[in-house]
C-alpha cells in the first residue's frame, strides 16, 4: 500500500511539474502582432476593430482578454436619424464606417460577474472627405451603472498614403480624453494631409480608434438572462467641413459634452444596450 502512494504521489508531482513547464513555456514563447490579431478576430472581436488598431492596441487587447472570461457585442453604422445629432447631414455608409464594441469582461467563469467593460470605438473612412481638419467623437454611458477606468484611455488618429513604396503616414496619439465628466468623454480626430520630403498629400486612408475600461459602479454587478436591466452605450462622430474653423471642439456642461461646432458639419452616430443586474438570481 505504500508503494502504490509513494507511486502516485511521484506521478502527480511528474503531473504538476509538467504543467508547470507547459505553462512556463506558453508564456515565454514569442507571439507575433499577426498571431494576435488571428486570436482576437476568433474570439469574436470585429475585424474593423483590429485593422485601425495600432501594434501597441493589439498587444494590450490581447494580454487583457487572453485567457480570461468575455463575452463581445458590436454595433456599426454610419447614420444617425436625430436631427439634434445631425444638423446638416449624415455621413453615408459608402463614405465612412463608425463602429462601437464592448466586451463583458467577467470575473467567474460562469461568465455572470461583470468585472468590467472594455469599449473600442473605431472609425475608418471608405471615400477621403475633401476637408480634413479636426473632427470630433463624443462617447455616453450611464454614471449610475458604469464609470470610466483610470488611465486606461488611449485614441490613435492615423493617416497613410499609398502613393510612396514606404507607405508615408501620420498618426495623432492621446492617452488623455479632451473633455471628461461623470458620463461622457470627448476626443478629437485629426485627419490632416501626410508630409513626405517636405510636401503635402492627400491620404489613402484614415482611420481610427479609442479603447478605455468602463468598472462597475456597484458592485457586485451581473451580466444575467433574469431579472435584466438594460442600460446604453453611444457614441457621436462629427465631421468638420467648415472652411473658416480648424475643429469641431466640445462644450461641458454639467455631466453633458456636447459639439461645439454645429454649421457646416456631418455626423455619424450609433449606440447599443448593455444587459445588467444587482443580483445574481
């Protein structure tokens, strides 16, 4: 009897170490940006979301989520049917793509918990916009269920030119939203022109995107197919071709950001419902 427990001690100790050694060997083994961004598209992370993210985004969406409890929901359009919104103009789906994504990220592998929301908002224009200025992107959530992370917003606006082998570009890089408050965050997008060999041209292609945690401002929080609540994302993009003004700028008021800049501007916007409860059952 006490060879056969000595054996299975040794075979579960052989066990253990072995697994040890696997996992050992995951973590130091190199991952490549491309093999990051085949497991984020198969985990369900929107492929717009992964081509406008920088090699720095991908890498942080990817030791985030690796390994851990998510669950992803995505919305994108490039219209918006409020007027308040869109005082002149829409932008038309063949011209711009505006899209909004958020994870459940959870702390319990029944996958109920929420621990907290990680929320990517991506834009890439489809046909270059004649004025490239600054543009501006407005996000809402509600202060009583959510609130915004700390320092964990970073934006990126990027431009490139295919007219050149090297593919010359541009990108704007903020860790810091230009407005905050309980419920809102603004930031600016710059588009602008690549600069190569001191000349100035047009881009072939600009986009963008924005990616910060939401926490739960009551916890524990749950993500339950009971007793739901049902609270809302959204998320405004302003379009800047006035000719005599150089951003669309932002307005705070109270817990509200609004655009500054209403004459001469076009809108995309788009939102989407995050299910909720107090309690688990």
């Amino acid at each position: 009897m006490k060879k056969i427990l000595k054996s299975s001690l040794i075979l579960f100790f052989t066990i253990v170490i072995a697994a040890v050694s696997m996992g050992n060997t995951t973590a130091n083994k190199e991952i490549s940006i491309n093999e990051m961004k085949s497991y984020l598209i198969e985990s369900g992370i929107p492929s717009l979301n992964v081509e406008v993210s920088t090699d720095e985004q991908i890498k942080t969406l990817y030791y985030d989520l690796y390994g851990n409890y998510f669950d992803c929901i995505t919305s994108t359009t490039s219209l918006s049917d409020d007027d308040t919104i869109s005082p002149l103009g829409t932008i038309p789906t063949e011209d711009m793509l505006l899209s909004l994504t958020y994870l459940y990220n959870y702390k319990d592998t029944e996958k109920t918990q929420i621990d907290y929301l990680y929320v990517l908002v991506a834009y890439r224009w489809k046909n270059i916009p004649f004025f490239r200025k600054t543009d501006g992107i407005i996000f809402y959530w509600d202060s009583n269920v959510f609130t915004l992370k700390e320092d964990t917003f970073y934006c990126h606006s990027t431009g490139l030119t295919d007219i050149f082998p090297e593919r010359p570009s541009f990108k704007y890089e903020s860790t810091r939203p230009t407005n905050i408050t309980l419920s809102a965050l603004a930031y600016d997008v710059r588009l602008g022109n690549v600069t190569y060999n001191g000349s100035s041209y047009r881009p072939t292609n600009l986009y963008g995107q924005a990616n910060f945690k939401l926490i739960p401002t009551h916890n524990p929080l749950y993500h339950t197919n009971y007793d739901t609540d049902v609270t809302s994302l959204s998320v405004q993009y302003r379009h800047n071709r006035n000719p005599f003004f150089g951003s669309v700028g932002f307005t705070v008021s109270g817990v509200t950001i609004s655009f500054d800049l209403s004459e001469l501007t076009d809108s995309a916007a788009t939102s989407t419902n995050v299910e909720y409860s107090t309690t688990k059952s």
